[in-house]
C-alpha cells in the first residue's frame, strides 16, 4: 500500500509535466513568445492586426486583475501568411510557426459557427493544444453573442495553460440542486436570470416558460438560462465572463459543487482558481506591486521555407544497412515529400563536415534530381555534430544573411561528447533544428537542441520492416504550408519474408486526396516483382528503379483514381524485408482532407508513472469518428507494442467524439528513446464528420434580462445530428515525436497500475429499479479487465464522494466485469438510504484489480427522488395575449367588494332574526 501510494504521487507529479508545443514562457510575471497566427485562408485585411492588439491588450489588463496581480501578456508575435502582400513592418519568423500557434485566427469550421474554442483533449491541469478565433469573432462582430474579445481571451487562456474546463455544460445545463429547485449549471450561483424557452419563426420570436420534463424532471431540452445584464456577483470567469461584474474565477469559498460543470466532472470538484494556483506559473511567482507594462507586438510574415540537411556518413553508418536506409529516405523526402519554392542545401559531416550541395530553389524535378545526386556513397570517420550544424549555417548564410527560420535537418547515429558545444549558437542563431536520432546510441545532448528551437525529435530504429525512416523524413513537411500543399501519408508497411514470399494488400485513395500520388517500395537483398493494379484493375507500370538504392517508386500524373489499389510484392530471395509507402496530397485546394496528428501526453518520463497516446483525425478541423485507429510504440531495440485506441470518453479519453482517440501506455520494456506511430482506417459509412459544437467552446449568450424584460440574441445556428454525412473509406499513416523513458528498473515489480476511474456512469430510473450505464475500466488503467465492481449509493453527493466506503453499498454479486472498453450495464432496486428529507439517489463505483488496487470513484449520477420546483419568476409576462395585471387587479378588488357586500346582508338578516320587531302574544 505504502509502494502505491509512492506511485499515485509520481503519477500525479510526472502527468503535470506534459508535452508542449508551445513556445511561450514565463518571465517575470509577463508572458512571452505568445504567437497568434493568422491562417493563409484569411482574406488580408490590416484592421484585423489592430484588433488583434487592441483585444490582446484589453486582456492583459483583465487578466492581470484576475490573477490577483500576477500575470500579464508581455510580447506577441501575429504570424502574417505569405498570402498577404509585403510590408516593411513585418519581419521573416524564427521559431515561430503554424505548428506552434497558442492561438489561430481562422475561417469558422462551418458557416456561421464563430464560436471560440480551445483545443484541449488532455487531463486536467494538462496544457492545451491552441485556441481558435474566427476573423468576425475579432473584428467585434459577434460581441452581442460571446461579449468582448478581450474577456473571452481570458477564459480560453484559462483552458490553454492551466488546463481547467468550463462551468457550464451545454449536455447538462440544469440540474436538481439540494434545494429542491431546478437550477442552471454555473458558478456562482450568485449569477441572477431566468429559464426560457427561446422560439423564433421569420422575425417573430417568443419567450415561453420552461416545462419540466418527466423522464428527467428537469427543464424541456430547449430551455436556456438568460442572465441578468446588470449584476453584481464577481464570479466566475470559466462561466460567464461576458457579464460586466465578472472579474474573477470561481474559488474554494464560492465554488458550485453540486452542478454538473465540465470543471467538476474533469477536475474532481476543484474551484478554477484551486488549479490555477496548483500551477507551475502560480508557484514560481508572488503578486507584483506595480502595473505591468503594455505587450509589446512583433509582425512577423511567412517566407520561402529553406532546409539544410545535414547527413551522419561515418563510419557506424555502415552497420545495419543505415546508410542505404538513409539515402532511401532522403531520396524520398527530395522528390516527393518536400514542397515546390523550398530552397534545399545539403551537408555531410563525419569527423569533419563537407558542403556537398548550395542552396537551390526546387521548381521541377530537374532541382530534386541534383540533390538526390549529392547523397553519401560510403560511410567513413567520426562523428563532429557541430561541424554539420555550422558548415549547414555557412550553406544558408551564403544566400540569406540571417538564419531566422530556416531549418536544419540534422540526422545521426553515433555519440559526439562535442555536441553541447554549439547549443548556445544553435539557441541564438534563429533556426529550427529537427533532430533524427537512427539507432540506439544517436547522440542525446541534440534533443536540447530540437526543443529550443522548436524543432521535432524522431527517433527511427534497425528494425527495416517497421519503415521508420522513411516514415520520419515523410513527417517533416513545412510548418507554415497550407493543408492543401502538404504531402499525406496513406500508408506505411513493412514485412520480412522468410518461408512465404509474397507480400499483399491494397491502400485506399479517397476522394480529399489523390494529387501527386507516389507509390514507393524498398527491398534489402533483391528486388523484387511488383504488380500494382488501379481501381479498375488496371495493371500500372513501375516507371523508375534505382537498383543501387534498392528502391522503385512511381508517381502517378494528374489525380489518382479514387478507390481502392492492389499491390502483390513477390520476393526472390529467400530471406528479404520489403517496404510500401504511398503518400499524396489533397485533391483540390478548397476541399480539406483528412489528415491524422500523432502524439504522446509528454516527452519525457520517469517510471512508473504512465503515458497517454493521442491521435486526432481531422478535415479541417472537423472531427472525424468511427475509425479504427491502432498505435505502434517501438523501443530502442525494436521491440514493439501495439495499442488499440478510442473516442469513447472513458479511461485516458477526455471527451467522446471529439475526434480524438487515445489510450494509457504503461508497457515499458527498457529506458530509453521510444518511437509513435499510429495507422488509422475506415471502411465505407462506417466513419462520419461530427458537425456538433467543439468542447471547451465559449458559452453562447442567448439573450439578456434588461429592466425586467428579455432581449434575445439571434439563435445559435444549430446543427441536426441526423444531417451528418458518413465518410467514404480512407487510410492514413501518422509520425508522432520520439519520447524519453527513464528508470525503468530491472527487476521484477508488483502490480503498480490501478483500473481508470469511471467517467461516464449515467443512471436512468425505471420504475422502482435504477438502471446503469459504464464503459469498463481495466486492470491496467484501460487495458486488461477489471476482478469487480465495487457500487454504492447515498442521499448525499457529498457523503458519497467523500465519505464513499460509509455509504450503503448495492449488491453487486450477479455483475461479472468485462474486458476494457466494453459497454457495462446493471439494474439494481435501491435500499433505503440513511439520510432524512432526500432529494436525490447518488450513485457512484469503484473498481478493484487482480492485485486489489482500487480505481478512484467515478462520476457521480444521480437519480431525483422528486419533481424539483421550477421557476417562480413572474417577471416577465407571457408574450401570448391573455389577462393583463390590471385587469386582474381590478377582478380582485371587485370579488372583495361582493363579498363584503354579501357578509354585510347576512349580519343584518341575522341581527333582524334575533331581535323581531312584532307584538307580545299572552296565554
């Protein structure tokens, strides 16, 4: 126990590490190297600079008054496309790229959807991916809907570096609160409105009362909260910012625990500013005194990309075949991967370092056939690094005097103690280094030298059939192209044949691609024979072979036939490792295709803590669902582990049909270098866009409460489920960043990895029963399967989550847990719970492993003992014609009225029965 404890501490520390593209630091309470790139399809327009500045300068006010005086914007750099026309202002980028945007103006993911939002897929307290505007959203022109550019600035920060979630949630925007009223999710709840149902048909629009459903007993589907517009409360940002009392986020004192906020169910009930001040920004500063500067803008516009590769022939590249594999995957970078209007120079370094080709603009195959002649013949000499950086320096600086953005393509397999020698001139000089690390024993000290200089680190091993060079020169395509100009990789596969000589299968060219198509296959002992048949079952001719390379490869002209191609690969030698890759670029520059990003949660990490895959499928930036997507991690050695991953919002997934599939990784096999590569697949209909608004969107305000009075804002354009349109089937081969894994001892461990917490449990009632709903946990995290289900109930959702081995626990014998992944279902009838005056049944579970390790309690679901109170409001009349309040007022008055009446007749006639006015009568 004390040894899991050790690991859910490790666990919790190494998680908050996480992987960043991002290049902004912290310095001094300011935030610099914030890039806001503005996307190639943006028409030009300058007033959308000066918007930029104006709204990243309002924020750095508001930001800085939220954080309790303790951070600010400090310098920006907007990132202006080549699209746009030259200016003397504007200065050529160093790191700074697409790639590494915090915050992307680009055309909305479907018309009229200006929405902001944060691409943020990973854990609490995880940094996210970037935030997206849309031009209008900039320009003001979607104020009325969002509220100001500069507070919403704020809120996605939020979301962008500290990793917190939204306090709402437009899946649950009501809840049934302790109260036994209905309530708005949100915090605080010291945040005044009302509930309506908002029609409108033409220019007519209404605004109903909400009605209480009965299934749910809550609030009809298309009721929605309309705050006032005048208010007082201070909190909360991750709400409401939009709200002009708002200044501040949601704290311990004054957060909503019982609403079903994203920032409860994601953050475990913690206020926003609980994580905020858990943050590595928060601990490494203290309040500043005075007000901080104005940020400070840098214009910086696209140019011609240039590239240097810098290529290892000493003598180690002998071994294991490398430096034909080498020349093989640079042959293929040169002719196909790389974009025309690149400037390409090459060097080769051993123990000294050699020119072998100046900078030359490729414009036609003429240029990509001079470099490919100019690759190493034999392998000979030591190893000098930072000779190959400088003579790729000297290569660059003989056209361009500055190195500012140009890339160093530096490839080696050896160790070179020197190498940390030039890191400051390498930091300094402006260019991007991209570091392939070929075998086991490439240099180290070079991946400081990617990272800060926003380079990417591959790492490719000996094993051949994995493909993994080529894989990694076919990833190195420009930062700052457009999609449409970047080269696609449809497929990647290798196989070592030995008793069956024949190696099959067919690769699918969808409709989004097919332009510049490029079929390549390797052999290492004798080439082999080659069949390639189009969808027609046309057979295509093999137009070049490069025996000396052992290579052959066709380009097929114009854009290739859409379906599916079948190639045969027979070997003639006994023993022989064949490859194919085939990759293309989209087939028309107005329709985006289908792209897959690779990734890990981080770049290095300590045992035992674990790792996340991710892998995002896109068009666009619209998610991509129903594919199958499988991850391959290799180690130092070759080993390989494959890993099955999925968008079903349980385990390390954050949310459900975002387009993001991911899977905890916890295999290690030995310290070191690992690589990721990731192959996803769909067959016909069985993938579809999902059009539905992006997580972690800013909240849409619907309309405000003014002097008692509703004044609505124009609908949010809706998108109907059933008008998605399924996918054709496609394939698709991604490279993700090589990663670090240390301390991985060498003897024998106990079981240290718990089930994943449950975070999709949903309860429904049926009748007397409740039934559940969850998807299964593993015995690993989210592999394996769990030994059993631990459920418990309580009138108290906060007994329950923190008090949850005292509460009364469901019997749970008949429920035998499936493997990871599966749907799990279970009815039970509740017994009765202890506490008095219940609104509600919470439920919640527990899962146990083999080795009686416990998941962390899952969500909690919940289950209304009652029909909650709706809205008493009377505020606002019904627009519909009925009876006004006057009239009302005078009906009642005049019922008094009768009514006094009416007693006064009565009290007379009975005085006049007790005391009759008539003679006495004697007997």
């Amino acid at each position: 126990m004390v040894l899991f404890r050790s690991f859910v501490c490790l666990l919790v520390l190494y998680l908050l590490q996480g992987s960043d593209t991002s290049l902004v630091r912290l310095n001094n309470n300011g935030y610099e190297g914030i890039i806001i790139a503005i996307n190639p399809g943006v028409p030009e327009n300058e007033a959308l600079i000066e918007k930029i500045k104006d709204m990243v300068t309002a924020a750095s006010t508001y930001l800085f008054e939220a954080t309790e005086r303790r951070f600010f914007f400090k310098n920006v750099s907007i990132l202006i496309p080549d699209t746009w026309k030259e200016n003397p202002q504007y200065r050529r980028p160093k790191h700074e790229s697409y790639t590494h945007a915090d915050v992307l103006v680009a055309p909305p993911t479907l018309p009229d959807r200006d929405e902001p939002y944060t691409k943020h897929f990973k854990l609490c307290e995880e940094k996210g991916e970037y935030i997206h505007f849309t031009p209008d959203f900039v320009l003001g022109k979607k104020q009325k809907e969002y509220g100001p550019a500069d507070r919403l600035l704020v809120h996605e920060w939020a979301h962008l570096r500290w990793g917190v979630f939204d306090e709402y949630n437009d899946d649950e925007p009501f809840y049934s609160a302790s109260s036994k009223r209905i309530e708005a999710t949100r915090c605080s709840t010291g945040i005044t409105g009302v509930n309506r149902v908002y029609k409108c048909q033409g220019n007519s629009c209404v605004f109903n009362k909400c009605k209480i459903d009965p299934k749910t007993k809550l609030y009809e589907k298309n009721c929605q909260f309309f705050p006032d517009k005048d208010q007082t409360e201070k909190t909360s940002i991750m709400f409401m910012q939009g709200i002009t009392s708002v200044v501040k986020f949601c704290n311990k004192q004054n957060h909503n625990e019982e609403a079903p906020s994203l920032q409860n169910k994601k953050c475990e009930f913690r206020s926003t500013w609980e994580v905020i001040s858990n943050s590595e920004d928060f601990k490494n500063t203290t309040p500043m005194v005075e007000s901080p500067p104005s940020p400070v803008f840098s214009l910086l516009r696209i140019r011609d990309r240039i590239v240097c590769l810098v290529l290892d022939k000493s003598g180690s590249m002998a071994g294991y075949n490398r430096l034909n594999r080498m020349n093989q995957a640079a042959k293929y970078f040169l002719l196909q991967a790389v974009e025309n209007g690149t400037w390409v120079g090459m060097v080769h370094f051993d123990s000294t370092a050699n020119i072998k080709s100046k900078l030359i603009q490729i414009i036609s195959t003429n240029e990509r056939n001079m470099l490919v002649n100019s690759l190493p013949i034999a392998p000979s000499g030591g190893t000098s690094i930072c000779a190959g950086i400088k003579a790729a320096f000297q290569t660059i600086r003989e056209i361009y005097s500055q190195l500012d953005g140009s890339e160093v393509v530096l490839l080696t397999d050896g160790e070179d103690n020197s190498a940390k020698s030039c890191l400051y001139e390498v930091k300094e000089s402006g260019a991007i280094i991209h570091f392939i690390a070929l075998g086991p024993s490439a240099d180290h000290a070079v991946i400081e030298m990617s990272d800060v200089t926003g380079g990417k680190h591959l790492f490719v091993s000996d094993e051949v059939q994995n493909n993994g060079l080529i894989d990694a020169f076919g990833t190195l395509a420009s930062g700052n192209a457009d999609i449409s100009q970047k080269s696609i990789e449809i497929e990647s596969k290798g196989l070592t044949l030995n008793n069956n000589h024949w190696m099959n299968g067919t690769v699918i060219i969808d409709s989004t691609v097919g332009k510049d198509t490029f079929f390549l296959i390797t052999w290492v002992t004798q080439q082999p024979i080659i069949s390639l048949l189009d969808p027609n079952g046309t057979p295509m001719n093999i137009s070049t072979v490069d025996a000396a390379s052992k290579m052959a490869y066709f380009s097929i002209p114009g854009t290739a036939k859409v379906g599916v191609w079948t190639y045969s690969l027979q070997a003639k030698a006994n023993s022989e490792t064949l490859t194919i890759t085939v990759n293309s670029r989209a087939a028309n520059s107005s329709v985006a295709p289908i792209t897959v990003n690779a990734k890990m949660n981080k770049d290095t990490n300590s045992f035992p803590s674990p790792m996340i895959v991710y892998a995002e499928i896109l068009q666009g930036h619209i998610p991509i669902l129903g594919a199958n997507v499988t991850a391959f991690i290799e180690s130092s050695s070759g080993k390989t582990e494959v890993l099955e991953l999925f968008d079903n919002g349980a385990g390390a997934d954050t949310f459900k049909d975002d387009g993001v599939y991911s899977r905890y990784f916890t295999a290690y096999s030995e310290n070191g270098r690992y690589s990721l590569k990731v192959r996803a697949h769909a067959g016909t209909n069985t993938a579809a866009r999902n059009l539905r608004h992006p997580p972690n969107r800013a909240a849409y305000i619907p309309g405000w409460v003014v002097d008692e009075k509703i004044e609505g804002n124009p609908p949010r354009p809706e998108i109907n489920k059933d008008t998605q349109t399924n996918l054709e089937s496609f394939t698709r081969t991604a490279i993700g960043s090589a990663f670090v894994v240390s301390n991985i001892s060498t003897f024998p461990l106990p079981d240290l990895y718990p089930p994943s917490q449950i975070t999709d449990l949903e309860a429904t009632p049926d009748g007397d029963m409740i039934n559940l709903t969850w998807t299964a946990p593993g015995d690993n995290f989210d592999v394996g399967k769990v030994k059993q289900y631990i459920i418990r109930i309580s009138g108290s959702i906060l007994d329950l989550r923190d008090k949850f081995d005292d509460a009364l626990q469901v019997n749970t014998t008949d429920l035998l847990p499936n493997e990871a992944n599966s749907k799990e279902t279970f009815t039970f009838k509740p017994g009765n719970i202890s506490e008095k005056n219940a609104t509600h049944i919470f439920i919640a579970i527990q899962s146990v492993d083999n080795s009686s390790l416990t998941s962390k309690v899952s969500n909690i679901a919940q289950v209304a003992l009652f029909i909650p109170q709706g809205d008493t409001d009377e505020i606002h009349p019904n627009p519909n014609p009925g009876i006004s309040i006057s009239s009302l007022v005078l009906l009642v008055v005049g019922c008094v009225v009768l009514v006094t009446i009416i007693l006064s007749v009565t009290i007379y006639i009975l005085k006049k029965k007790k005391n009759p006015n008539r003679p006495s009568t004697a007997f």
